[in-house]
C-alpha cells in the first residue's frame, strides 16, 4: 500500500458522529465507488437513515487483535465488492430529520 492519501474529517466538535464524517468524506469523494469502515468502535447504531448503509460497508475489529480473524478478513473483502450506494441520499435524509446541518 501506498499510505494514508487522505482523512476522513473531524467533525465531533459540531456534534456529529463517526459514521457521519465516514459519509461527507465519501460525498467529497464521488470517484470512490467501493468502500469499507474498519474500526474497533460499533458504528452501526439503530440511527436511520444512515444506519442501513453503514452496516453494509462496516467491519467491527477487535481492539486488542485488529483485523486477524480469518472471518473478518473473508467479510471484509466482500464488503469491499459491494457498491458505493447512495452516500448523497442518506445524508440529504440525515439533513432533513436534524436541526444542526452536516458540513458536506
């Protein structure tokens, strides 16, 4: 691998959560059409309406070992072979049920 190219934003100060940096990170990255969220911290909540896309492109690590279960690594790698979906959507949805607006 080449690096890191790039970071998602850091947005926690305006109150907003992981999943949604992950999201404007890929708005302001429309020639990413696969992608995958590896993190030790659950970012899949109950939250609509990012919730559904995020539990399609998410991998939960474990924070002692990271990514060494055979498991995740086999599911990762299908996670990467699924569309982008519809990033722009689910944070126009996102807007629409908040009072704080997301910076995308």
């Amino acid at each position: 691998l080449a690096g890191v190219a790039d970071t998602t934003p850091d947005l926690k100060g305006q109150g907003l959560r992981r999943e949604e940096e992950i999201l404007i990170w890929l708005k302001r990255h429309p020639e990413v059409q696969h992608w995958l969220a590896l993190d030790d911290l659950e970012l899949v909540s109950s939250e609509a309406p990012m919730a559904r896309l995020m539990a399609e492109h998410f991998v939960k690590t474990d924070p002692e070992t990271g990514l060494r279960d055979m498991t995740q690594v086999s599911r990762a790698l299908r996670v990467l072979e699924r569309p982008r979906g519809n990033v722009e959507e689910v944070l126009k949805r996102k807007r629409a049920t908040q009072r704080t607006p997301i910076c995308a």
